[in-house]
C-alpha cells in the first residue's frame, strides 16, 4: 500500500470553505453497522446445522472424520469474513487532524489490498483499491482509508456498490471538495466458474466533487495510480 501526497499549492481563501452538496447514497444506508445490536438473528448451533445441510446437498457424508468439525469452522470463518456488518464507517473516519500547513492538494492512498464476497454467488473477489481526497483544512489518519474500505469489502458485495459505498462515506463524513475511487478487482465467480475466464480484471471508479467537475484532476489521480510501482 503506498500513500501519496502531492506537494503544496497556494491556497486562495475562496478555496477554505466546503461545497453544500447532497451525498452520493442516502447515509443511512451505509454510515451506520449494517447489523443492529437488537436485530434477531439464527443461533450459532442453527448455523452450523445449515452448512451441514449444504455438506449433504452436494453428496458428502456429513460424518466422517474430515468433516465432524467443518460446520464450526466455516461459521467461526463467517464471522471474520463478514465482520463488516458489524462495523461502522463513520466512526474510522471520526477523527481528524488539522495540522496541515496550509496543504490543499488531495491526498492519494493506492494499492489497498483487499478480499470481499460477491453478493450473487457468494465467491471471493479480491484486488487493490486506490483513494484519493481534497481535505478542507483537516486530514484523515492513512490508515483509516484502509480499514474503511476493509468495513465495506468484509460484507456480501458488489464491486459496484463498494466503490460508491466507500466514496459516499468519504464524501459524507469528512466533506472533502472532492473524492476519487478506483478499484482493480479479479472475480472468482467469473475465474473459476461460468466462463472460468482466470485473469479478467475489473475496473470500477466514482468522483466526486473536483475530481467530477474536472477532467484534469481526474487524470492526475489515475496518472499517479497508474505511475511507477
């Protein structure tokens, strides 16, 4: 994962405050934990019976000795794949630092490593996403960009929705005069089943703001992406 920042520009004081503009989802959808602490879910043992039930389905013997303890490890890798729905992205992004300097150009964090879970057949798909903002006044900690895109990513997906999910929450909560999202990502859904076509990548991008309304920015981001690795 490298992070860039790109060198500082003179500021013009027009330039200080943010733009009022809705958000690019609605935030209720994807700001909060997906799963409330009070929301009625299966017993771990109900679990553990339905991936047994699937063990069946294809033809296995659910009792032998391979497969006696499959049905606790599959839910117990359930929980760290899917995390996500317990998680909430605005409170990564909830804490800022305004010791810039005066610095107005965005920030770029590439090559983010990450693995979700195609929402339609269940199957990983895996790749690097590249984040860029335009802070007012207050940066975000590097880090954060990684761990919200993990939140969003260790819930069923689409790459679709997780580009706009994490450029919305960016967007949202730090209120940036602009964001860019670029994601790389190979399906296994489309690697090792159906037209098993191993290698095809997909390449999904939302811009807000600066990065929307001017061609150039968006070159500049995609330039940087794209430079040396």
């Amino acid at each position: 994962m490298d992070a860039t920042i790109k060198s500082i520009r003179q500021s013009k004081p027009s330039d200080r405050q943010p733009e009022s503009r809705p958000a690019e989802l609605d935030p209720a959808e994807f700001l909060a934990a997906a799963v409330r602490a009070d929301q009625p879910r299966p017993a771990r043992a109900q679990a553990e019976a339905a991936v047994k039930t699937l063990l069946a389905y294809i033809g296995e013997n659910t009792e032998r000795e391979g497969l006696l303890d499959t049905p606790r490890r599959v839910v117990e890798a359930f929980d760290e794949l899917y995390q996500g729905y317990h998680q909430c992205p605005a409170e990564v992004l909830d804490r800022t630092f305004g010791e810039t300097a005066g610095y107005d150009d965005f920030v770029l964090v590439r090559d983010i490593e990450f693995t979700s879970q195609c929402e339609h057949h269940m199957m990983p798909f895996y790749g690097k996403a590249h984040i860029a903002y335009t802070p007012v006044e207050r940066v975000v900690g590097l880090s954060k960009l990684a761990r919200l895109t993990d939140i969003f990513a260790r819930r069923l997906q689409t790459q679709e929705h997780l580009t706009a999910q994490i450029a919305a929450a960016i967007d949202e909560v730090l209120k940036p005069r602009g964001v860019a999202v670029l994601i790389e990502a190979e399906h296994t859904c489309m690697s090792v089943r159906g037209v098993a076509k191993h290698g095809a990548s997909t390449f999904t991008s939302r811009f807000t703001g600066m990065f929307r309304d001017n061609p150039a920015e968006q070159a500049r981001f995609l330039s940087l992406v794209r430079g040396t690795r």
